[in-house]
C-alpha cells in the first residue's frame, strides 16, 4: 500500500511540479512586460515635460538662461511633476521649498558639463520612489524632471498579485487533475498488486486482474494473467505428479521387495535361483536410477552431462524390449529389428525406448500384442489398447499431460515427455498417430520415434 501511494504521490507532485513551472514562467514573462510598459509610459510622461522645459529655455536670447531660473508648474514633489536646473559646478536651482529633495550626483553634473549623455534613473525622493530624467539644458545646465512611481508601483503589485494568485489557481487544479489521473491510470495497477499479494500470502494463483483496456497497463495485465495461469498450470501438475509418484513407483518398488523378501526368507535358496533373484534385483534398482535420472533430466531443463558414441540401435533396443518383457510377463512382444547406428547415449536412448514399449504394455491389453518395429534410425512402438481422442493427440508428449481417459490409470504423465527430450537431443523427433489410419487389425496407438542414423 505504501507503495502504491508513493506512486500516485509522485506522479501528482510531477505533474503539479510541471504545471507549476510552466506557470512560474509565463507568469513572469508577463509581469516583467506589463512592469516594463508601465515604466516606459512614466518616462514618456518625464520626456514630454522635458521637451517642454526646454522649449520654454529656447525663448531666452541667445539661450542665456539667468541665474536661479526655475521652470514654471514646478512644485512640491509628489503633486505634480518635478523639475530642477543643475549646473556643472554642482548648485541647483528649484523652488525655495524643494531645495535639497534631489541631490544631483555625479553622472548628472557630468550631464550638465555635457561630458555624458542624458540617461534615466530611479532614485527615492522625500521617502517616495520616482523615475528621474536627466538631460543637457543648456552650457553649463542639466535639467532633471522626476515623476513619482506609486501609481505605478501599485499597478504592478496589482498585476502580480493577480497573476500570482491565477498561477496558484493552476497549480491547485493541476494538482487536482494530476491526482485524478494517477489515480484512474494507476487502478489496474493497484488491482495487480492486490492480487499479486493475495496470491503471496494464499499461495493460491487462481485469481486474474480484469482490465479493459489495450495500453501498456492492459498489455501488462495480461502477461500477468497468463503468468498466474501458467503458475496454476504448474502447481496442477505438481499435485498431479506427488499424487501419482506412488502408483508410478508402486509396481517396480513393490516387485523389488518382494524378490528381497525371497532372498532374506530363504537363506538356502539355490545358487542358480539365487543368481536369478540377485539379476532381477540389479535390474530393479537400474531402472530405478533410470526413472530418477530421467526426472532429474526435465527437471533440469537439459541432459546431464553424457558422453556421445556410436550407439548400435538394435542392441539398445533388444535390451529395452527384454527389460520390458521382464516387467510385463503377460505382454507379448513381437519385434522385428533392424536397426542402425545413430551419435548419442546408449543409456539415454534405452530410457526412451523403454518408455515407450511400458506405455504400450500398460494402454494395450494385459496379453497384447505389442509390436516393435525398428527400420534403420525409426523405431515403432504399435499397441492394440483403446487409442487416444483427437484432442488428446497435440499433447501426449507434454510434461505431466494426462489424457481424461488415461487418468485412472498410475503415471506421471512424465514418461511420453522424457521420450520426446531425448529424442530431440539426438536431433530425432517423436509423433504419436491412430494406429487405425495405418493398419487394419484393430484399434491402437502408434508411436514413431525417428533418429539421425550415421552412413
């Protein structure tokens, strides 16, 4: 949950933070420009009264002006626009009341000894701010006109209060709006999180986020989704395979028992029935270690380190097929073998072959027939049981698929699986087929496995 809301959090704050700047700055464009018009309309109202003041000057002869001249309409400051003479030597000629409101400093001296150009200032006069001209008069005289700035200076605090107050405006709506947002971006989000920690604390993945939408977020959904089915799948599978691990074990565990049995029973058991018992033991317990190593195998993922050889196909398979007829003492087995050499493991093929003679013995009927058939690097493995639905065909060679017909009997479902890794890994392939659509004696599954065979 904390998460979550420091996501929505983040995402408002960027989108006031964005808003915000972008109000932050039009806001101050456009307080810089309306102060600055204001300003250039108070030096042109100083400018104007300039021009006047020395068009009044030009009536003296010859532009003498006499000493102490003050222009006229110039009074007490603040009242109406101020003015005063200087002269180069620093006096200043103003109105007996206004002597002393503006010191003339030493730009504007240099003004008057026209060692400088006119130029524009903002000075306090008598504890109010005001906008000062200074320009050249006559040889030896400046004439200064000060304009208050309070009007001026209220109308901008005015317009920056206004805006100020607009752009705060927009940051609250945006910071609404940015919320708003987060909040319905960020749903589907904050239902796949939801799930996700149910299925975390349950451990149960039957559980989907629904969202209607085809964005990233639902593309998102979506994977999630098929993520928990694929969990759910797993786990399915699982339960089947610790359900079915007995039954898968029962038969070879049970006859290893029972030939244990006889041993430890019968102490002076002949020495050739000894051997025999002692060779189906060893027999067991291989095929054991066979069926572990084969489930390690997928597992896994990949085969366990193995060295390659040439492996004689019909010495692999004849020893498959007496292993089975071994297992299945009421099966038969009609073979044909003819088979060549293929790059592998011996060991490895055997599991293969091995599988797919149980699977036939344990679907066909208890007395058979099974055939087997190997033609250079095909081996062919016919039962006569009650054949696989067309449905059920695309996935017999899935890991712990199981077909509805087939579940009541014991297996894994791992057998076909290990079947088709190995043969992939010797770069063959595995199909299952009707047997009905290539001959003509009855029902049944056919198994093809076809290998690279070496010239």
């Amino acid at each position: 949950m904390k998460e979550r809301l420091t996501l929505k959090t983040r995402f408002t704050l960027v989108a006031a933070g964005a808003v915000a700047a972008v109000a932050l700055a039009i806001t101050a464009v456009a307080f810089v420009a309306i102060r600055t018009d204001l300003q250039n309309q108070v030096q042109q109202e100083v400018a104007s009264r300039a021009d006047s003041v020395l068009h009044a000057a030009k009536q003296f002869a010859h532009g003498h002006i006499p000493n102490d001249w003050v222009p006229s309409h110039s009074s007490g400051f603040g009242v109406l626009t101020y003015t005063q003479v200087i002269t180069s030597a620093g006096a200043v000629w103003a109105p007996a009341n206004d002597r002393g409101l503006l010191t003339p400093s030493e730009a504007a001296i240099d003004v008057a000894a026209e060692r400088a150009p006119a130029f524009y200032s903002t000075t306090d006069i008598a504890g109010t701010r005001a906008m000062v001209l200074t320009t050249w008069l006559a040889p030896g005289l400046a004439l200064q006109v000060a304009e208050p700035l309070t009007s001026t200076d209220m109308e901008v605090a005015r317009v920056g209060a206004t805006l100020a107050t607009l752009s705060a405006i927009g940051v609250a709506v945006a910071t609404v709006l940015g919320w708003a947002v987060a909040k319905t971006g960020l749903s589907p989000i904050t239902r796949l999180a939801k799930v996700a920690e149910e299925v975390s604390l349950t451990g149960d993945p039957d559980r989907r986020v629904e969202v209607g939408r085809r964005d990233e977020v639902g593309r998102l959904a979506g994977t999630f989704n098929a993520m928990l089915g694929a969990l759910q799948r797993s786990l399915d599978a699982q339960r089947r395979l610790v359900s079915d691990a007995s039954h898968e074990l029962r038969t070879p565990l049970a006859s290893l028992r029972i030939n244990v049995d006889v041993l430890a029973e019968n102490p002076d058991l002949p020495v050739e029935e000894r051997k025999e018992v002692l060779a189906r033991v060893t027999d067991q317990v291989a095929e054991l270690s066979r069926l572990v190593a084969s489930v390690t195998d997928l597992a896994r993922g990949e085969p366990s380190a193995t060295v390659m050889a040439a492996v004689r196909l019909n010495d692999v398979a004849a020893d498959a097929v007496d292993a089975a007829r071994r297992d299945w003492p009421n099966t038969r087995f009609d073979t044909y073998l003819d088979g060549g050499v293929v790059e592998g493991s011996a060991e490895r093929l055997r599991v293969a072959f091995k599988n797919l003679l149980d699977n036939a013995a344990k679907f066909g009927p208890p007395e058979g027939p099974v055939r087997v058939r190997l033609y250079g690097g095909e081996f062919i493995v016919r039962d006569h049981g009650p054949g696989i639905d067309d449905e059920d065909l695309p996935f017999v060679f899935d890991r712990f698929y199981r077909a509805p017909s087939s579940r009541a009997a014991p297996g894994s479902g791992l057998g076909l699986a290990v079947v088709r890794e190995i043969a992939v890994w010797h770069g063959g392939e595995i199909a299952a087929e009707p047997a009905s659509a290539n001959l003509r004696d009855g029902r049944g599954t056919l198994m093809r496995m076809t290998l690279p065979v070496r010239d």
